[in-house]
C-alpha cells in the first residue's frame, strides 16, 4: 500500500512539473476551493450533530433489517 502512494506522488509530481505557471496556479485554486467545501461541510455536519444530540439513535442493524423486509436483500456487492 505504502509504495501505491509513494508512486501516486510521483506521477503527480511528474505532472505538475509539466504544467505551465498558469495550470499550477489554477490547479492550487481549485484545490483550495475543495478543502473550503470540504471544510464547510465538516462545520455543517458538526452544527447537525450538535442539534440532534438529544434524539435517540436507531441501531444500523435495525435499519438494514427494515429496508430488507420492505424492498428485499440488500445489495451488499
């Protein structure tokens, strides 16, 4: 697993190498714009979280169990 990634940096910084100034930089902003989504979506579901802390919790079993009695064998494949 560790040499996949060791060679995932490499190709990509092969990459980046061959990208002109302008691609790196737009390349940088939309990195950036992900990790901000990705950021907001993190204090949403913390907001979320905080809300409903009080509520009970149904068991994900419980629910598996539900959905097969309604629509069938879950596909787990």
């Amino acid at each position: 697993m560790l040499v996949a990634v060791v060679e995932e940096k490499q190709k990509l910084r092969r990459m980046i190498d061959l990208m002109g100034p302008e691609d790196v930089l737009r390349m940088l902003d939309y990195a950036a714009y992900l990790r901000y989504l990705e950021e907001r979506e993190d204090t949403e579901d913390v907001a979320y979280v905080a809300g409903h802390r009080d509520e009970p919790a149904v068991p994900l079993s419980e629910v598996v169990k539900d959905y097969e009695d309604k629509y069938g064998p879950l596909d787990r494949g």
